[in-house]
C-alpha cells in the first residue's frame, strides 16, 4: 500500500528551515539574495526584479553572476544601526 503525502502551496514553495543571523549581529559586507529578502521582509523573487529592472530602493553587486546586497545599505533603509 502507497500512501501520498498533501502538501500545502505554502509548505512547498517555501524552504523547509532556513535561519539568518540578526541584521544587528551581522559581520558581512555583503549578503545573498535570500538573506537580504529576509532583512527586508519580501520574497527572493522582488529583489531579483529590482536587479533587473534596476528601479528598486537597493542596488545590487553582482559577483561572479550572483546577485549580493550591501549590508550597510540594508541597515540604511531600514534605519537600522550597525
């Protein structure tokens, strides 16, 4: 007998555990986009249109073909102290 596992849209689309260090506590200059989507509570997939479109509040460094988020500008549009 084969029993099926139903996942909700939500349980699929989403990671099943990721964990990020507080923008506080953070020593990086720079973070991917999945951490910076986290910091600035929207989904991976907007950070990646504003790369594209270049019409977002942030601006991306591309390294090596991957996108990476400036740390300091994070902190400065959220108002965030270092």
């Amino acid at each position: 007998m084969q029993t099926a596992t139903l996942h909700s849209i939500e349980a699929r689309q989403q990671p099943a555990f990721l964990s990020f260090t507080p923008l506080a506590l953070e020593t990086r200059p720079a973070v991917d986009t999945a951490a910076a989507a986290y910091y600035l509570s929207r989904r991976p997939q907007t950070l990646r249109g504003w790369a594209c479109l270049e019409n977002g509040p942030l601006r991306p460094i591309r390294i090596m073909g991957r996108l990476a988020w400036n740390v300091a500008e994070i902190r400065r549009l959220l108002g965030v102290s270092a």
